[in-house]
C-alpha cells in the first residue's frame, strides 16, 4: 500500500470537504424561503420567458470556426518563436498545416457558411412550410 | 490424377450451379452423371494401381499446395490413396454414379431450374465427400466434413416449401454442429498434442505412445472426435437428425443418408485406428454407444409406419453396428459392414423411392401392399436387398455382420454380442415387416394414390400450399390395375445395387468358410502406423517404421474356426427366425400385431413416439436456451430492448414525449453505466488482488 | 534523438492529401454537378498502398513517435483495402441516398489517417490524437444521413460514449505517464521491463484504464453498448467501415501497447482480458441470436468478432501476434463484403435491412445471395472461407499458449453463431419472395467491390500461407 497512502488522503480530502461544506451550511444556514428568493437570478430583473431561446444556428457555426482558426494562431506564436531551432522541417511542417486549414477555409468560404444571408448561397434550399412540428421520436426498441 | 477425383463433381457442381437453370433437364442431369461415372473410372484405375504395389506401401499422396503454416507447424491440401479410402471412393463415385443415374429420372418432374440444384447440389456433395475420405489431414477431412454437411443440409432443405423439410434441415444442421464442435476442440487438440494434423505422423507418434489405460489426453482426444462422429453418423445421443432428414428427395436419402454421408464417423474411427487403439476407454465407449444405437433404432424401427422412416431407423441401428465394430478394435469388420451397408441400404432407399414414384407420393406402409405384381423390378430388389440385410447366409449383409458379431465375442464381449444378435433378430423382422405389409398382402393403395406427388412428400403435408411444379398435373394411371415400375434409368440403379447387395460380401468371405477375408488383409495396413511407402521423415521414427513392415503373423486364426462357423449358425437362424417371425404376424396372422399393440400400449407408444427422445431434447436443451437468449440475455443486456417494452407502454401514456426523453437520456446513461461499471471492476480487480 | 524524416508518415500523407483534394474538389463542385470524387478518394489509397509496400522493410520511423515497421504496414494495407471497398460500395448507396460525395469521402479519408497513425503511433499520446482523429470521422459518418433520426441518434449516442471512453483512456496515459515519466511506447516498456513494476498500483491502474479505452474501441463487453445501435442508425455501407476499420485500428494500436511495452506485465493484463474476450465471445454470438435486424445481427457478430480477436491478444504467442493480423484482414474482407450486400439491397427510404427483407433474396438477386452466403459462411467459420483460418489460427495460438478455456468457449460461440447466418441463408434461400421495395440495379463497380471481396475471402481460405507468410514476417520485427 505504499503508492496509495497519498492518493487515498487526496481523496479523503477532496470528498471529505465537499461533504463537510454541504452539510454545514444544511445544519448552520437560516432558511427563510420567499418566492423571490426562490426564483432564478436574472441580474436583478424579474425573470420573464423561458430562458432557453433559440439561437441562430448560424451562431454556432460562426463561433466554430472561429475557434478552429483561433487554435491556428495558437499554434503560429509558438512556432514563429522557436523558427530558427526547428529550421527547415519546422517551416515545412507548419506550412502543411496552414495548407490544410486554407483547404478548410476554402471549403467553408464555398460552402457558404461565412454568408450570412440566404441570398447568398448557392446551395440554399427553401424550407418547408412551417407546420405542426414532427413529435415522432424514433426509438429503436420498437423495431425489434 | 488424385485429385481428379473430386475435382470432377466440382466442375460439374459449377456448371450446374451457374447455369442449370437455363440447360434443360437432360444437359443437366446427363453433365452430372457422367462427371460421377467418369470421376468412378478414374477411380477404379487409381485403385488398381494401388493394388498393384506391394500391400505395405499402398498409398499414393497428391500435395496440391501447402495450405496453413504457423511456426514449425505446417499442414498442406494434400489428398493420400490407400487402402482404406479406396474402399471409399469407389463407395462413393460407384454408388453415387447409380444414384446420380437414378435421379436423373426420380427427379425429371421437376422445373429445370430445380433440377439444375438438385444435381449441382448433389455433385458438391460428392465433392465435398471424397474430400473428406481423400485428405491426407484432419483439416482437409474437416473441410469435407462440413462442406457434406452443408449440401445435405441443402439437399434435406430442398423442398422448402414444406414446413416439415425445413425444419428437418435445420434440425441436422444444428445437431451437426453440436458434433462438429467437439470435433474441432479434438483437432485443436490434436494439434497441441502432436504438432501435427497429418494422419500418418499422427499414427506414428501416437503408436510410439503407450496405450492408456487411465483416461488421458488421448482419451480425451478421441472421445471428442468420437462426439463428432456421432453427430454425422447419427449415434446416441445426436441421431435425431437422421429419420427427420427423410423429408429429402429419397436419392438424397439413399446417397447421402444410407451409403455414404452417415459413415463419414465410421471413416474417421478407421483413419485414426492407432488413435483409438491406444485409448481403450474411448473404444469402449464407442462399442457400448453403437450397440445401445443399434438395439434403439431397431426397437424403434419395428413399429414405424413410413416408409422411409423404418428405413433411416434400419440406417441409425446398422451404424450403430459399425461403431460397435469400431469399439471392438475390429476397424475392418466396421469398414466392411461400411461397404456393404452402402449396397443393400442404398438399394433398399432407392426402392423405396421407387414405390413411392409409383404411388404418387404415398409413403404410409398401411396404405401400401400387394404391390409385388404391380412393380416386379423395384419388388424383387428390394427382396434381395432385404435378404442381405437380414443377415442371410450367402449374401452381403450376412458375411459382415457376422464378421462383427464374431469379433465382438472373441473380444469377450458376450453381453454386447447379445444386443447385436437381438438387433439382428429385430432387423430381419422390421426389414421383412416392411416387405410384406408394402409389397405382399391386400391392396390397400387405390384410395389414397391421388396425390399427383412424385416428390416424397407424405400425404400430410399436401395441404400445404403447392408450388407451382407440384400442381402441373400427372399422367393419370387406372389405379391398382397398373402401376409404374421404375422407369429404365432407376431400373439400372435398382438392379446393379441388388447385384452388389449379393456380392459384395465375398470381398470378405472369412477363413472359417474357407475364405481369405481379402477386404481385412487389404485393409490391414491402413489401420497400422506404417510409413513405408513414402520416406520416412525423422530418424527416429524410421526403426518403428521398418518394424511395421514387416508382414505380421497370422496366428490365432484357426483356432477361432468352429467358434466363428457356431457363431455364424446362430446368426443364420435368427436371421431365419426374425423373417419367419415377421412373416407370420404380418402375413399370417394380421389380427396379432394389433392385438399386441393394445396389449403393450404403452411399450408401442413408447416406440412409435421414438422414445420420446425430441421432446425430451426440446425440453431440456432448446428451451432453455431459446429463454435464456431471448429472455435473459437479451433483455438484460439488450437495453433498446428494455426501451422498447417500456416505448410501447408509453404509448398508452399521455405525455409521451416527455417519457421519451427521459428515456432518450436513460439509454445514453445506461451505456455510460456499464462502461463506468465495467471500469469499477477492472480496477477493482486489480486493487483487490 | 527525434528522426525528422517524413517517410513513415508518407502512407498517410497520401490519404490526407487525398482527402483535402476531394474536400476541394466537393467545394468547386457545382449543385449539380456530377464529380469522379470517389475516384479520387482511391487514387488516393492506391498511392498510400503503394507507399506502405515501398517502405517494408525499412523500420522508417518519423519525428519519434511515428513509425512505419511492417506491423503497421500491414494494418495500413488492412485499412487501404477497408478504404478501397468502402468507395467501391459507396459510389452507388451515397447518391441514392442523397449524400453529398465530397464530405463523405473527405471525412473517411480522413478517417482513415486517424486509423493509420493508430497503427503506426509508438507514443501514448499520438494513439490518443489518432483515437480521436478516427473516432471523430466515425461519429460524422455515423449521423451523415442528417435526416434520419435513427442516423443522428446513433451517431450522438456513439459521441457521448466515445468521449466518456477516452477520458478513460487519457486517464490511463497519465497514470503510466506518472510512473514511468514518459508516454513513449519503448521508454514505458524499458522502464516497466526494468524496475519489475508489475505490483505497482498506479501502473495498474493505468494498464486498467487503457484496457476500458481500447475494449470501447473494439467494442468488447462490457463495453460494447454503443455498438449496436451506433451500428444499426449508421448507413450499412458506413456501418461496414466502422466495423472493420475501426476495429482494425484499434486492435492495431492495443497489441502494440500490450505486447510491447506492457509485455513484461502479462501475467497482470492477461486474466482481465481473457475475460473480457470471453464475455465478448460469448454474449456477441448468444444475443446476436435473438436479432431481427440483420445490421443488429451482424452487429452483435462483430462485437463476436472482437472476442475473437482478443482471444488472440490474450494467448500472446507468436501465432497469436500472426493469428489477430491475419484476422484483421480475413475479418475485415468478409464483413465488408456482407455490409455491402446490405447496404446495395437498400432504398432511400427504408434500409431493408430486416430478416424478412431477405425472404427468397435467391431468387431474385441470385448473384447477391449467391455472394452473401459466402460472406455469412465466412463469419461463421466455415471451411475454406478466410474465416474458418482466421479463427484456426486464433483458437490454436490460445491452446498453444495453454488457454483451453478460451478456445472452447471460443469453438463453442463460432459454432452457436452459425444460427444466425444460417437463419439468413435460410431466408435466401428456403423461402419465398415478399413484396419489397426493389432496390435500385446494382452498378458495376458496387458488384466488382463484391467480387473483390468475395475473391479475398475464398484467396484467404484456400490459399491463406501466403498472406500468413506475410503476417508473420510483419509481427517479428516489432515484437
């Protein structure tokens, strides 16, 4: 049991205090409920509506690649400050992998997804007409 | 040359199969003959060029290529000839050419396209058959082992529009591969044992083993082949396949039922003699099963009203003779018995096939008789074909089985000796039950011979929806006045079988009887570990090898003459007594084997509901294996299933999406939960150690 | 010393660029317009085949943590047949089913690459970036059919499940990471191999947790829930490559963790999946025989198959290592072949892929169901199709290296598992046909990718040496 001494202690710890922290503040807090109280905090506004809204899902998308392009600078910092060290492999290496997100960007410009309006996409479809929305949920157990 | 041999049913098998359906019948069944007859002749000149070399080199090998290498172990596709897979390629290619000849007019009322399948499946067979008996290893054995499975699976399967035909297909399938099963852990053994899977290295080495009296690794090894044997040769306790199987066109019975298939298990024991020799408890076991078999299946056999049936049960019981050979050590008595079984029973079930072409499909024994003046070619071969089986002094089924009977005594066996004389008793007087009541008597077939059903299917099922070829109507015949005998191709088979049925016996007549026993002393060497006909691998194997061939003594063979001649009286009479018996409650006094049916009720039900043997196997075996698959295992492990049950009943809920969903999340987390569970125990596993 | 030689990774780079090319050619492709894209996608794999045969036999390793040993080679040309049979039964199902080609074929190209780098990857940690890489084209491939919602739950049952699993594996890299300060293959194997670590928890657990990564991967019990249903919501030609090549990679990478580095701690990892592979065996064939579905049949017969394969990992011999090689290829070949059949069989509406689907499937698509029961008698270990060697070899490496239990479970469930492929066969070939959508006629290449198939299976059976040969000259320079 030599390796385990620590681990165990780490996390009698860990658990230990959660617990005790919970507990406590059961046994020790006044409780004095109102229906304001209970509500859900919206920065001092009372709240109103669902606060699940549907979002653009363009948004996401947007936000996606963002990120993904983000990552690459990311990765140029690091690579512009060691150049000299990593040489000519270096260079090649970070040239593949810009050369693979242009192929990515290229892709995305094409595909439309840097449009925002519909007016722009060649691939766009129009939407179904709005209808009663489908509530059929395929689950599998029903087949077998 | 060898390989020639099978490699012809293939080629035909492959024309058939890709364009039977298009060749008309005569292409067809002609191409599929004359591949058997010709692959026949190859073999008669193969076998006669082994004849020719001295007997303790008999043996040709053919390596076509080196099939599996792993390590120091190495198996090649090789196909070996010598003495003991002479005698079953000309089984099998002889027999089986009578038996193609014969189909092609049992069959001829099929559509082109079914009678293009039939003989492709029937060529692959014969392939898949004479790889078995050619492989020079237990993995090409094996290969051919499974592949007649197969093909009689499909064959047994091939009037699938009929309940009863695939069920039986099913039925000897899954039976099959419970045997297989054991066979393949016998292999797998064989090979952790031996580092081999060649049957001569394995002989070898296994001879230079000492015989074990305790149960060991050899033991173990061949019991399990020993369970795969029963499984093919339909043994206690996997025979229930066999009479089911009669759903089959009745060539199909007669090939690959009667002749050739069911002795595949036989064949193995024989091939793998020094095997079993060093494992006597297994022999043993072997000896007791086959007797137990054979007593069963005759028992069973005495009241059985189908045709067919009483022949397959006749088929379990003679197997079951052979396995009793076997037990005794006595390889070439069993393989004799092989031999000749394969005349009369084919014979017998090619008959059969053609009382039942001539009534249209009946099968019912009782609806049957007095048919001896209709159908003079298939009667009088028939008979002779029952004589030989009865164990008639003079014909084929007399000299070996007397051969069996008379080791199984010399070994001391007086009890097993018993069983196999009562079942010889109860053989002849099914055997004659079943001419007399089909072929003697009143005529009892004008009202049922309606049927336009040339197909074998027994009267109950025609109320099955026909196919389409089975509604095309029958040349009408004027009942009871005339009747078809077998037409000229099956008169061929008919006759030349009745033939061999009377002498293929004098292969072996013994020395009592003045004979030299010719089969035994040529198939000797192949149940000795010798290796002299190729060179001999290791050095230290050679002096084994040279010892061995050297021609062994016959000692001890006078001495047994009068025991052997009183023996054989023995049989002879009960021979004579079970037809004599047979004929006097089947054609004397008709009133007496009702009456014992009422008397006995319960024995009678007992054996016409064959010991009740499929429902006890239902109750015990499929069952509950079919709950524990589709109750237990699948709804506790299956949780979709779980969704499902619960979806349904969710359907009768209001809300039924928000129950979905909660349900959508539960799956995911049940998943998650057998991971994170299966984790739990790994690790907790590996603290706890 | 870090080699900065590019050689080792040159088989993926070609799939890679492959798959940017088809990625560009799918953007400049017109609405309409239709591309040779799949053709491209092969170029593509033929000239990383050619780049793995090239390199055999010269142990390239690249940047350290890449290697190209012919074990990996040989897994590569494993997953470039999985890649080239795939596209082959693709071209027709993915316009019926109105899937746009320059995603699909980019997104298992790249696919293919993650599976690749599993195979070839000699560091923890780039196992763990080619897992991922992998998985993440399977979960796309998995949930393409956007509109189907068996498609996109499966594909997000598979994401979540996934992710669970690789936090597992990760846990496990940076358990052995603590102990043996490294996530190199050969230093975890010298340090293990040095200080005789097999009692030490913390390895152990980290051996533990690799077990769950790499058993989710291969879809072993108890592990394997996601596989069913991530199998039957996929489309069954996608289903045919996550099943042959995902398991391929997979198995690639654990035999080459478990039976180099952590050989020395055999005696630890063997009885815990000797377990699981019998778990996996046992439960794959018997469940497997209550299915309707024949994508949830065959489903049930790869996590079967898995079993199998383990069965080999576990015994560990030299044919055992030869054994789980010529399985990949044996089993890789055959399943594709009877997913093909599936997937050309169905409609755009419906996958047809229940049993009654295949009711009197003789009769009218002979050739189909001629080719089909050669596929279902390989899967269940008849002779002398490639699967009756494969798992000769696997049952005989287990009783080699004295594991008799396994074998006979393992005889036990290949023989059960006839059932269920014989029920097919049966529906083929004993019944009548029911009215069914008909498929769309099945195209010359979809039936040539078949033929190939079936080619490889009966080549497999009948004359397997060479490919065994081969196999084994691929095990002995890693091991």
């Amino acid at each position: 049991m030599d390796g385990w001494g620590g681990i165990l202690l780490l996390a009698v710890i860990g658990v230990g205090f959660g617990i005790v922290s919970v507990v406590l503040s059961y046994f020790l807090g006044p409780r004095n409920p109102t229906p304001e109280k209970l509500a859900a905090y919206e920065c001092g506004m009372p709240p109103v509506g669902d606060a699940r809204e549907r979002q653009s899902v363009k948004f996401y998308l947007i936000a996606m690649i963002f990120l993904l392009f983000d990552i690459e600078v990311a990765f140029l910092y690091p690579w512009a400050l060691a150049m000299r060290q990593l040489s000519w492999p270096g260079l090649i290496q970070i040239t593949v992998f810009f050369s693979i997100l242009v192929v990515g960007y290229i892709y995305i410009w094409r595909k439309g997804v840097l449009d925002w309006g519909p007016e722009y996409d060649p691939d766009y479809k129009r939407p179904p007409k709005p209808g009663p929305a489908v509530v059929k949920r395929y689950r599998y157990g029903t087949r077998n | 040359m060898l390989a020639l041999i099978p490699l012809l049913p293939f080629a035909g098998f492959l024309v058939n199969a890709t364009m039977g359906r298009r060749l008309p019948k005569t292409v067809t069944g002609g191409l599929a003959s004359a591949v058997m007859v010709v692959s026949f002749l190859i073999a008669v000149t193969q076998v006669w060029a082994l004849a020719a070399m001295p007997p303790e080199s008999r043996q040709v090998n053919q390596v076509l290529f080196t099939w599996i290498t792993a390590g120091d172990f190495s198996l090649d596709l090789a196909f070996r000839l010598d003495a003991l897979s002479a005698v079953m390629i000309l089984v099998i290619t002889g027999i089986g050419s009578l038996i193609h000849i014969y189909s092609t007019a049992y069959m001829s009322h099929e559509t082109d396209a079914d009678f293009g399948r039939f003989f492709s499946y029937l060529n692959l067979f014969c392939f898949f058959m004479l790889m078995l008996v050619l492989g020079s290893n237990v993995l090409v054995m094996f290969v051919g082992w499974e592949g007649v499975g197969l093909c009689s699976y499909l064959l047994i399967g091939f009037y699938y529009e009929k309940q009863a035909a695939a069920d039986a297909a099913k039925k000897a399938f899954v039976v099959n591969r419970i045997g297989d099963f054991a066979f393949i852990l016998g292999a797998l053994l064989l090979v952790v044992t031996f580092n081999s899977l060649d049957f001569t290295t394995i002989a070898l080495a296994a001879k230079a083993m000492p015989v074990e009296v305790t149960f060991g690794t050899l033991s173990l090894i061949t019991l399990l082949l020993f369970v795969g044997a029963t499984g093919k040769s339909a043994q206690i306790p996997l025979y229930v396949w066999l009479p089911d199987a009669m759903e089959g066109p009745t060539p199909v019975s007669a090939l690959i039922h009667a002749a050739t298939m069911v002795t595949a298990g036989v064949y193995m024991i024989g091939r793998n003699a020094v095997l079993f020799e060093h494992a006597p408890i297994t022999l043993g076991i072997v000896a007791v099963v086959g007797a137990a078999t054979a007593l069963m299946a005759g028992t069973i056999g005495l009241v059985q009203n189908d045709i067919k049936r009483v022949l397959a049960y006749s088929t379990v019981s003679q197997l079951g003779y052979m396995f009793l050979a076997m037990g005794m050590g006595a390889f070439g008595a069993g393989i004799f018995h092989l031999m000749t079984h394969a005349f009369f029973k084919a014979c017998l079930f090619l008959g059969s096939g053609a009382v039942i072409h001539a009534l249209h499909g009946e099968q019912d024994i009782r609806k049957m008789g007095g048919l001896k003046k209709h159908i003079p070619v298939t009667y009088w071969t028939f008979v002779i074909a029952s004589v030989a089986i009865a164990g008639v002094p003079g014909l084929a089924g007399f000299f070996s089985k007397d051969e069996i009977l008379f080791e199984t005594f010399l070994h001391g066996h007086q009890i097993l000796w018993g069983v196999g004389v009562l079942t010889s008793l109860l053989t002849a007087t099914y055997m004659f039950r079943l001419v007399h009541l089909t072929f003697h008597g009143d005529e009892r077939f004008g009202a049922v011979a309606d049927g336009h059903d040339a197909h074998g299917h027994a009267p109950q099922h025609l109320s099955t929806p026909a196919p389409e070829h089975l509604s095309t109507p029958a040349p009408q015949h004027s009942h009871g006045v005339h009747l078809h005998d077998a037409p000229a191709p099956m008169a061929f088979a008919l006759i030349v079988l009745a033939i061999g049925s009377i002498l293929a016996g004098y292969v072996g007549v013994p020395h009592a009887l003045g004979g030299h026993n010719n089969l035994g002393a040529w198939l000797e060497p192949a149940f000795q570990a010798t290796n002299c006909g190729q060179p001999v691998a290791t050095g230290e194997l050679a002096g084994i090898a040279l010892e061995d061939c050297l021609p062994g003594e016959e000692a001890g063979v006078e001495d047994h003459a009068a025991l052997e001649l009183s023996l054989m009286a023995v049989s002879s009479l009960v021979a004579f007594a079970g037809i004599g018996l047979a004929s006097f409650l089947w054609l004397k006094r008709k009133d007496i084997p009702a009456q014992m049916a009422t008397q006995f009720a319960g024995v009678h039900k007992l054996l016409l509901n064959k010991y009740y043997v499929d429902e006890v196997y239902d109750a015990t075996i499929v069952q509950p294996i079919k709950v524990v698959s589709q109750e237990g295992l699948w709804r506790g492990f299956d949780v979709k299933i779980v969704d499902g049950a619960v979806n349904g009943a969710g359907y009768f809920v209001s809300g039924v999406s928000i129950v979905l969903r909660l349900l959508q999340n539960g799956s995911v987390k049940t998943y998650a939960a057998s991971i994170f569970a299966g984790a739990v125990v790994i690790l907790a596993f590996y603290l706890w150690r | 010393m870090i080699s900065s030689s590019f050689d080792a990774i040159i088989p993926m780079l070609c799939v890679a660029l492959a798959g940017l090319v088809v990625l560009l050619a799918e953007a400049f492709r017109g609405r309409d317009e239709k591309m040779p894209i799949g053709g491209l996608a092969i170029i593509g794999l033929v000239g990383a085949g050619a780049a793995s045969i090239l390199l055999w036999n010269r142990n390239a390793t690249s940047f350290g943590v890449v290697t190209a040993d012919n074990f990996s080679l040989f897994v590569n040309l494993v997953l470039i047949g999985v890649g080239i049979l795939t596209v082959m039964f693709s071209s027709q199902t993915i316009e019926r089913d109105g899937i746009p080609a320059g995603e699909y074929y980019a997104v298992m190209l790249f696919g293919i690459v993650g599976m690749m780098l599993m195979g070839q990857a000699t560091d923890l940690l780039v196992i763990f970036l080619a897992l991922e890489t992998m998985s993440l084209a399977v979960y796309v491939l998995t949930g393409i059919r956007r509109e189907q919602q068996q498609s996109t739950e499966a594909a997000f049952k598979y994401f979540l499940l996934g992710a669970f699993a690789s936090s597992f594996f990760l846990y496990g890299v940076a358990f052995l990471y603590g102990v043996t300060g490294s996530t190199s293959l050969d230093r975890i194997g010298t340090v293990i191999a040095a200080q005789s670590m097999s009692g030490n928890p913390m390895i152990l657990l980290g051996v533990g947790l690799l077990i769950v990564g790499f058993a989710f991967k291969v879809a072993a019990v108890p592990f394997h829930m996601w596989s069913p249903d991530a199998y039957e919501g996929a489309p069954a030609v996608v289903t045919g490559f996550m099943s042959t090549g995902v398991k391929a990679a997979a198995v690639a990478a654990f035999v080459r963790v478990f039976l180099s580095s952590l050989e020395p701690m055999i005696t630890d990892w063997a009885p815990v999946l000797w377990l699981i592979a019998a778990a996996t065996m046992v439960l794959g064939t018997v469940v497997g025989v209550a299915q309707t579905s024949l994508k949830r049949m065959l489903a049930y017969s790869s996590i079967a198959h898995g079993g199998y394969l383990l069965a080999g990992l576990v015994a560990g011999n030299d044919v055992g290592k030869a054994a789980i090689l010529f399985y990949l290829a044996a089993y890789a070949l055959t399943n594709l072949g009877a997913f093909g059949v599936i997937a050309l069989l169905g409609t755009r509406e419906r996958a047809n892929d229940d049993l009654r689907d295949y009711a009197g499937l003789f009769k009218s698509h002979p050739a189909l169901a001629v080719l089909m029961t050669f596929f279902l008698l390989s899967l269940g270990g008849f002779p002398p199709t490639a699967g009756f060697i494969a798992k000769w070899y696997v049952f005989s490496a287990a009783i080699g290296s004295g594991y008799y239990g396994l074998a006979i479970i393992g005889v036990l469930s290949s023989v059960v598992s006839v059932f269920f492929y014989l029920r097919i066969v049966v529906m083929m070939f004993m019944t009548d046909r029911d009215a069914r959508p008909v498929p769309a006629p099945i195209t010359t290449v979809a039936y040539a990718g078949l033929v190939l198939s079936l080619a490889g299976v009966l080549y497999l059976g009948v004359l397997p040496t060479a490919v065994i040969d081969f196999a084994q000259a691929s095990i002995s320079t890693i091991f």
